[in-house]
C-alpha cells in the first residue's frame, strides 16, 4: 500500500500551534509505522513571519523560525505549496485572529483542507457560514474544527454524529468555559468573595488577560451558536440572549483600572448566592432549548442555580461539562465532561482533526 503524504500549513504558533508542533514530533515516528500516512509541517507562521520549510524533524524548530522565516505574504504560501507534491494539503488557523479568516477561501479554492481551532468562521453572519460550506463543497474539501467547543472533548464530532444519523437533539446545556466553570465552582465552594476568587483565576493563567472577554459571556455565546449551526438552526450571533456578567459601568475602560476595582463586583454576587435554595449552587451555564426543528432555536446564556447533586452542579476545577438531550436519552441526558481548555488539550483536539482527515478522506 503506498504511503499517504500529508501537508501541513500551520498558521498560529502562540500557545496552541506551538504545542501541536511539539505533540506531532513525539508521535511522527509511530504515525508512520503504525497506520502509514507521512505528515509533514512544510510551512509554519505568526502574524509576521512565515517559514517555507518542513520542520517536522527540526529538533529547534523555534530557533530556526528566528533565523529564516520571512516576511508573511499568502501568495507566496500558495507559489510555495504548488512546488510540493502531497496527496492531501491542510491548513490550519491556529490564531486568534478575526481576519484570517478570509483567506479561507483562497485556500481552498487552493487545494486545501482547513483545519481551525479559531471559532471566528462559524460565529460570523448565517451568510458568510453558507458561503463557506458553498466553496468547500464545490472544491470537495473539508472543514473540521472539533476544539472550537471544549477543546479536547468529542462534543461537536458527538452532536454531528447524533443529528446526521437522525437522532433528535431536544436540548444542549452546558457550562462551556473553563475560567468560568473554575471562577463559580470555587465561589460555590468556599466563603470568600467573588474578587479573591477572580484575582485567583487570573493569577493561574485561566481568565484571559483582561477577564472582562471571559465575564462579558461572548465566548460561552459563540460555542452555543456553534453548536446551534451544527443542528442546521439559522441563528446569528444577536439572536443570543447573553447575561454580561460586567456590570455596565466597567464594561469600558482599561484593563488596569477594571482589575484594581474587583471588589466592587463583590456585593451582587453575594447577593445572587445567598438568594440561593438550600443546596443549590451558582453555575455559569449556556442552553439551546425551544423547538430546534423551527428554522431558529432560543440560545442562553446566564448565571443560573442548580442542585449541587446535578451534573452541573457536581462540577469541579476547569472542567467543562455539556449534556445532550435527545428523544432516545429521554429525560437522562447524555454528558460530556472533561478538561475544556488549555494548549496541551487543544492541540490534542487539533492533532485528533488531522488524524480525521487523514485517515479518512486523503
Ligand atoms: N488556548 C486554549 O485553551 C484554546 C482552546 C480552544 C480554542 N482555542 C483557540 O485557538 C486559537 C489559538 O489560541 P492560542 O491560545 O494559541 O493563541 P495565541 O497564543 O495568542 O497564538 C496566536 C498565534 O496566531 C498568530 N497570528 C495572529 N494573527 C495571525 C494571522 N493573521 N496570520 C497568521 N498567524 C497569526 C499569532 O502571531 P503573533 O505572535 O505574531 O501575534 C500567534 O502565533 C484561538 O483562536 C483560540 O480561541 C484556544
């Protein structure tokens, strides 16, 4: 059987890139032997710089990026790639960024695959997601982005595999992010106030820089929306009904001044806790409900109690927790829990994608 050749553009080597760089290399070798398929990083980028060489067995990868990458330009990519003679092209958007993804279609219409762990592409306008599906069909090329909700955990692999086999999803609820699942379930847990517990978050990495991009509930928002396209709903992001959890006076203004105010967030949050049920906890939770057969579902997000003996309520350190409720489960959803952020997981679930790809469709 000849050996299938995989390759690879990878765009973003920030936290995430750069630890899919680093798992591909300890696993190269075994991808090899065991299920003979040849993958090879041929170009790697930041925003500024790229480098049109294959790295896959660059011991310090990152030292030759400083010494050769050049000034970053997609048409030399696409010159590039025309050089190289590969059974299957991906490229992969490991950035964060909100404009990348207008390449998507010259990459394409290039000949490749795209693999993401950026969300922005499927939480733009209804039109722009058809479009993008449009050329992907008309070029048979694939688009698979499993880590854009719970990064790591098989959610979107699970939903899509449920609603393509006819499986009516009633329902999907979840606390969908690991700062916030970690921000509540120690405010739930011990007497303290809210600020400490927020200061705690930020101080270990789990909150973005300015926590405020957490607290506001657009990225908890942009997984729900996610999740409701995969179940064919035509809902746009203004559809969502978000509690900020920002109160609207220090939505604006910088970082700084937002993180020496903390303790002023803590009066409403003790408040929403004492008014609690006995038993109950606070949760940061995201909800699909309403009839999902309509063209349009009804998509939440809020602070919300539930019993501490529920999945929801159970909850502990970063997890993320996602429970599927469909008319076979019945009243007993189907759960999926688990670590739901963090570079190491990410890649992992970017590194599962081109596994996908590779062994299925190259
Ligand atoms: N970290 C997680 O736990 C997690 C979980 C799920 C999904 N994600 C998603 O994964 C993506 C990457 O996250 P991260 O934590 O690795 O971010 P990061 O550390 O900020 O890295 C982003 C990388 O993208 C590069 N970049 C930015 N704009 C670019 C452009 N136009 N073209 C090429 N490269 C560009 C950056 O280059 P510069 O250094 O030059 O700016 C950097 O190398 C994000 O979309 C994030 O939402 C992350």
């Amino acid at each position: 059987m000849k050996t299938k050749k995989i390759h690879i553009v990878l765009f973003g080597i920030g936290n995430v890139g750069s630890t899919l760089i680093d798992q591909f290399q300890k696993a190269n070798q075994q991808i090899v032997e065991q299920q003979d398929i040849q993958i090879e990083f041929i170009a790697i980028s930041n925003s500024k710089k790229i480098l049109l060489a294959d790295i896959s067995r660059e011991e310090d990868w990152r030292q030759t990026f400083e010494a050769s990458a050049i000034t970053y330009d997609l048409e030399n990519v696409l010159n590039y790639v025309s050089l190289t003679h590969c059974d299957q092209l991906i490229a992969i958007d490991a950035t964060a960024s909100t404009s990348f993804v207008q390449y998507y279609d010259r990459l394409i219409q290039h000949g490749f695959h795209i693999i993401s762990a950026n969300k922005i592409a499927n939480t733009l306008d209804f039109d722009f997601y058809n479009a993008l599906r449009k050329t992907l069909k008309e070029n048979k090329k694939l688009f698979l982005y499993e880590t854009n909700v719970g990064a790591g955990l098989p959610i979107i692999d699970t939903i899509r595999n449920l609603h393509d086999s006819g499986e009516n999803i009633t329902r999907i609820r979840g606390v969908f992010s690991g700062s916030l699942s970690y921000i509540f379930n120690q405010f739930s847990n011990e007497d303290v106030p809210f600020s400490r517990i927020l200061k705690a978050a930020a101080d270990k990495g789990y909150t973005e820089p300015d926590p405020r991009e957490d607290l506001s509930g657009n990225d908890v928002a942009r997984k729900l929306l996610i999740l409701a396209r995969e179940l064919d709903l035509q809902n746009e992001f203004d559809d969502i009904d978000i509690e900020n959890l920002i109160p609207v006076d220090k939505r604006t203004g910088n970082k700084e001044a937002f993180l020496n105010s903390l303790t002023e967030l803590d009066a409403s949050f003790q408040e929403a806790k004492n008014a609690q049920e006995k038993g109950h906890v606070l949760r940061y939770v995201g909800d699909l409900y309403g009839d999902l057969f309509q063209p349009k579902g009804n998509l939440k997000v809020s602070l919300v109690s539930v019993p501490q003996e529920s999945s929801l309520g159970s909850l502990k350190g970063t997890d993320a927790l996602i429970e599927i409720f469909t008319e076979s489960y019945g009243d007993q959803p189907m759960v999926i829990q688990g670590a739901g952020a963090g570079a190491s997981v990410t890649a992992r679930g970017v590194f599962g994608d081109i596994m996908r790809l590779a062994k299925n469709h190259a």
